[in-house]
C-alpha cells in the first residue's frame, strides 16, 4: 500500500454493522467483477452510498468500483481470517489513531487525531468516524486504550431505540376539551412471543422491527432468536393450554 493511496484515505462515518453486514454478505458468494447498487438492493440510498465510499477509501474498489485484490482477501468466508484483514486494513489506515491507542491516549486525544489527519471539521463527523474505528477495532479483535468510549453492540452507532408512545392532541373545538390520541403508525406494531420455563417462570419477548431495514448480522439474530424460541421445549399447563398461546400483538 503506497502513501498516496493512504493519503487519500477518508475515514468512514456510517455504521460500522452496515458496513461489515456487507463484507459477510460478499463472502458468502462469489465476488462479481465490480460492486454495484444492485449488490445493495433493500439498502437506503445513503447506505448505498457510504458503502461505495467506504470501499473505495479502504481501497476495495477502484473508481470505476471495480473488486481490487484487497476486496478478495477481504472477503473470505472463514470469519475469523476476515477479522485479521480488517485489522492489516485498520493499521494501515488508521496507524496513527492505533498509535494513540498504544500509548494509553484519551478519547480527546483520538478525536484531535481524525480532525487533523482528515481534516474532519465537523463535530458530529468526527464522533460517527470515532465510533466506527472503535467498532471495527473492536471486532478485529485489536487492543485499545482502556480510557476510549466504550461501544455498543448493534447498528455501530451510539444510542439505544426507545419504545415508540402514542402521542396526545388537543381535540378541536366542538368535542368537550378532552385530548385525543393520536393512534402510533402502523410500523410500530410489536410481535410478542410467551416461553414457559422448565425450572419455572416464563419469559415475554415483544419484536417492533421492520426486517428489510435491517442490516444481515442483526437479521440472522432476529431470526435465530425467533427458532430458538418457537424451538423451546413446551411445558404441559394445567389448563391444557400450550406455552406461547397467550402471546398477542399490541402496540408499543
């Protein structure tokens, strides 16, 4: 790797879970000659973007977004050789970030870092760059400096998802004062699934997902999850009733 091609190097600032969901998908099949936006169908137009971005800053793709020889080592299926290559990939690109890191540095230290590297002005920038090294250090398994911000599993970015609520209007004149709800939107439907436990004791698991948005890592989980459930040896009730009949769908 020569120094112009790092030189251009722009760090990522999507979800990191986006981004390796992909690389998985690749090396699940035979790679094409180049990656296209049909390689990306059921992905947002901005994920479709990032992700072209962002394998031409690792140097994946060429301009023409033709596979260069660095997307074929990449994209193995043996899991655990693919996390070594993201972390050549990492050490390359982000040497000095590493460097940081090796020295104890703070989560300010590493910030000042992608600012004057890469010239990331923007603060909200620079958090989303940060959060996906952190993710995919991480996952390359490499060691970092105990004083960064933690991360969370999931999409790569920070923040949980809260229950959605149902939200209150004044009525209009004409209908006593009283509030009116206003009923969620459909996609906040939850799927509840009820597991009675062996030893005693159930377990509730309530799902609001739309599956197509989701990346192929969290899509095999919810899946997983869903047969690992329907898949539970069942409990005799007293009542003569099978585990899981009392599972309904309810709104958030």
């Amino acid at each position: 790797m020569d120094e112009t091609t790092t030189a251009a190097f722009k760090p990522p600032y999507m979800p990191f879970a986006t981004f390796w969901g992909f690389i998985a998908k690749l090396a699940s099949q035979k790679l094409p000659p180049q990656i296209d936006r049909s390689m990306m169908a059921g992905k947002s137009g901005t994920d479709q973007n990032n992700l072209i971005t962002a394998l031409r800053s690792f140097n994946l793709i060429d301009d023409d977004q033709r596979v260069m020889s660095t997307l074929v080592d990449l994209a193995v299926a043996d899991e655990a050789l693919r996390k070594e290559r993201l972390a050549t990939l990492l050490r390359i690109y982000y040497a000095k970030q590493l460097k940081i890191s090796d020295q104890h540095g703070t989560e300010k230290q590493l910030q000042d870092s992608l600012r004057e590297e890469f010239a990331l002005d923007s603060a909200e920038t620079r958090r989303k760059a940060m959060t996906f090294f952190l993710h995919a250090a991480r996952t390359a398994d490499l060691p970092l400096s105990t004083h960064f911000p933690a991360t969370r599993s999931g999409s790569g970015s920070p923040g949980a998802s809260r229950a959605k609520r149902t939200t209150k209007r004044r009525a209009a004149s004409g209908t006593g004062g009283r509030p009116e709800e206003t009923p969620p939107p459909a996609t906040s439907e939850a799927d509840s699934y009820t597991v009675d436990l062996q030893s005693g004791g159930r377990v509730t698991v309530s799902v609001s997902v739309n599956i197509f948005d989701l990346s192929t890592t969290d899509r095999e989980f919810v899946i997983d999850l869903v047969d690992r459930l329907k898949g539970y040896p069942q409990v005799p009730q007293p009542d003569g009733g099978r585990p899981g009949e009392e599972a309904s769908t309810e709104q958030d």
